[in-house]
DNA sequence: ACATTACTTTAGAATAATTATAAAATTGGT
DNA sequence: ACCAATTTTATAATTATTCTAAAGTAATGT
C-alpha cells in the first residue's frame, strides 16, 4: 500500500494537477506489485466497489489517457470493441483468448527476442508487440 | 484479370451463393496478385469508384465478414477506431503507421522466426501476430 | 486569506463504427 | 414457374469513445 503523497508528488512531476479523481485511480491501478490488464468499463467497475467516490466516465477517459501520454500505461494492440490497457509498461508481449476476452503477459524472456530485418526509409521502429491468440486444446 | 466463374466456383464451395455482391467484391478484392489491406470505408469507397454497383453498407460488412470466416481475409489486430483486413491470408506481420493509418507487410522471411517459451495449461497457440509500430525519424 | 487564472471534472450530447431487424429480392432445386 | 432458403437492403439500434461548455478545484501572486 503506497501512500497518496507518493501519487501526488508524481502527478505533480509529471504537470498533471493531484486532484481526487486522478489520485483515487493511481490507487486503483499503481497500488499493487500486480499489474493487470483493464478496460475502461473495467476500471469504471472497480472504481464503483472499491472507492466511495463516484468518478465521472469522462474522467476516467481523461485520467487514462493522461496517464498513458505520461507513460504510466500502456495501450495494447488488439482488435476487440474495447481497448485495453495494461499497467506493466515495461516492453512484454501477450497472450489473448479471444473466447474469454482475457489478456495474460508474456514476460519478455517467455519470446525469443524478435529481429526485424525490413527497413522503411525514413521511419524508425517506435515499439514490436507480439499477440498470441490462444484457443482451447 | 479472373474471370468471374472462378469466383462463383469458389464461392459456391464454400457454402456461399455467389450473388452480384459478393462477385464484385471478389474481383475488387482478388483479382491482382497484390495484396492489400483496407477498412471497410475503402472497401466502400474502392466499390463506389470501381464498380457500376451500389452495395448496401450492411451487405459490405457481411461479406467481408464471411469471407474472413471462410479464411479469404484476416483481420489484423491494430487499436484503430476502424477493423483493418488483409488479402494476405499467409503467415506474415506488420509494420503500422499510426500517424498516416497505413500498414505495410513484413513478409515471414523479413522477422526472425518466434518462439514462445511459455504454455498455458489447457490452450493452444491459434496464432502469433507481430506489429511493429513506425514514425517519422 | 483572498482573488485571479488555469486546469479539471462533469453530465449530457455528439460521433462513428458496427450490428440488428425485418421486409423485399434473389438464388437453387423441384 | 414455384417454393423454400438465403441474401440484400434501408434503416434503426447499439456501443465505445470524444466533444462541449458550464461548474468546480487547484495553483499562484498579492
């Protein structure tokens, strides 16, 4: 359990104002050595039994996004009708069950690491996500 | 150029009966060797200019949905307000240009085989997808 | 502490891709 | 040609996300 002064001085470093709202949602995500996998309707839910506030939907969009333009959170490349966000932002990759709708890390010894021989001129490679799709035996 | 009967041949395979629709949209989709990758607003614009023939949005969806159950289409897993397809139904990944929305193929010879050391009890690897995200240098 | 400014939150409206609906049209087999 | 099954179509419904602009809160200077 962190305290919420760790959380303030952060946003704060990070130009973004400590308020209620933003504080309330690092404690939801940052405070456990666990990180996971959520949707924003995810989120919307756990903020709902977990938090005697109510948080403003467009918040939670803002909040996200915010955190994700700092680099708290990572967007994951799927194709589902809602994105995911995962709080482990170091460089990993993931297994989907699209039947479950569920995420689960590839910790980044789990894939041989991934050489790309092509080269566009001009452009340089931003990031490499792997996605596994997984499917009952 | 294919000549259409093919298309009707393939069609009537796979349990699909070639209608207008679906014909032209075969021989937009299909007939070049090229490979392409669009969303269904190209493909909709690609019709509208290409062919004599108002296709109904809704008829649209629903074939490319067939065909991609059918296995004549993949769909590519990018976090894009809009579903990307693929004509390249082999093997392969991609590089994504988030800023012009544009993909570009790596062909399976242009990434290092992956090798995924980890397992989950009771799954099956039904496919790995590499995306490779570009910018500007 | 108070005032002023800038940033945030909020509810609700707007947007846009996709899916559902159900009537009309077409296809395939007899 | 006839009939049943499938397909197309226009339109409505759904749903995630973004926009808007008014009200609230935080930061800063006095």
């Amino acid at each position: 359990m962190r305290s919420s002064t760790e959380y303030i001085e952060k946003l704060r470093k990070s130009g973004l104002r400590p308020t209620k709202q933003r504080i309330t949602i690092c404690e939801l995500l940052f405070n456990t050595d666990k990180t996971f996998h959520f949707t924003i309707n995810d989120l919307t839910k756990i903020i709902e039994f977990n938090s005697n506030q109510k948080i403003s939907l467009a918040t939670v969009y803002n909040t996200i996004h915010a955190f994700q333009k700092k680099g708290y959170l990572k967007e994951i490349a799927i194709n589902s009708s809602q994105t995911y966000f995962d709080t482990n932002i170091s460089a990993h990759h993931h297994f989907f069950d699209e039947k479950e709708k569920k995420l689960i890390d590839l910790e980044d010894e789990d894939v041989y690491p991934i050489k790309i021989k092509k080269t566009i001129p001009g452009k340089k490679i931003k990031s490499v996500e792997v996605l596994v799709k997984i499917d009952k035996i």
